[in-house]
C-alpha cells in the first residue's frame, strides 16, 4: 500500500513539475489585449459570482488548488493585498481547481483566513481561460474587462503590488 501512495505522490508532483506549478513564465501576448472570459460559478457559500458583477473594479483573477507549495504561499499576499486595496476598487477572486471541492476549501480558506471570493472552478472556465497550463496563473483585469497582466506561477508581493497600484491608478 505505501508504495502504491509513494507512486501516487510522484506522479503528482511530475504533473505538478511538467505544467509549471511554481514556475515563472509570462503570459502571452494575445491575453493581454482581449476581454476576460465571463464565468458563472459556484462560491463556497453556494452563491454564484458572474465576471459581469464585477466590472468598474480590477479583478485579480487567481487560480490554484490547495495542494500546490507555491498556491499555498501566495495566499497570505493576497489577503493582505485586498485588506489594503479593496476600498480603492480591488477584487480578488480565487478560482479553486481541487478536485475534491468545498470537502477540502472550506478548511483551507479557514486556516488561511480567506476573505476574498474563493469559486469552484470547472474545466469550461479553464478551457475559457487558455488552458491554465500551471498553477498558480494569475490574471489582472482591468475595470473595463480586459486582461492587463498574466502570470503563470508564483510572483513577490511586491510585483503584485505594483501591477494592481498601476491598475487602480490608470482607471481611477
């Protein structure tokens, strides 16, 4: 049985490794001339939360899983980034791709005390959104809906930081 886990785990992380969990590449450039994807889709609560609602604001668009090191480290910035910037038009929203679903977000937003939107992703908004080749991908929007940055992996706080001032500064 342990060696049936141990094969599990490996072949995990390889897929993990192969589709660049934790690596730094940019996004392409035809991302960032284009309307963000509209999306409906499940909060933890059982609400749904439409793309749409959210336009006039800048949306920092996160999808991960909880299983993912480099997923796990961001979330504290995230958090600390909406505490400071959602008064000046900030939203976060996490795009959650466990399998598993609310069975194991709802601990994970809890212990990592969570409170911008977390969603339950689906293959369509993956699709949607180009793929989503590794995790973390991160995406700015900007208030008018269309991707200003993409990023694939983990980025400093700092940088984030930077790109949502720009965004916020631009259009407000």
């Amino acid at each position: 049985m342990r060696f049936i886990i141990r094969i599990l785990l490996l072949g995990v992380i390889a897929v993990a490794l192969i589709h660049g969990c934790g690596d730094e590449q940019e996004g392409n450039d035809a991302s960032s001339a284009r309307h963000a994807p509209h999306f409906a889709l499940k909060s933890l609560k059982g609400n749904t939360l439409n793309l749409e609602d959210l336009r006039g604001k800048v949306v920092l668009l996160n999808f991960f899983a909880t299983w993912c090191p480099p997923c796990r480290q961001e979330i504290p910035d995230f958090v600390r980034l909406y505490e400071k910037f959602k008064d000046k038009g900030l939203e976060i929203v996490g795009i959650a791709l466990d399998m598993q679903g609310a069975a194991v977000l709802t601990p994970f937003v809890k212990h990592f005390k969570i409170s911008y939107p977390v969603l339950l992703g689906t293959r369509k908004v993956v699709m949607d959104y180009g793929g989503i080749e590794g995790i973390p991908t991160t995406f700015f929007i900007d208030r008018d809906g269309f991707i200003a940055e993409h990023f694939v992996g983990l980025r400093p706080a700092m940088v984030l930081e930077k790109t949502i001032t720009e965004l916020i500064d631009k259009s407000g």
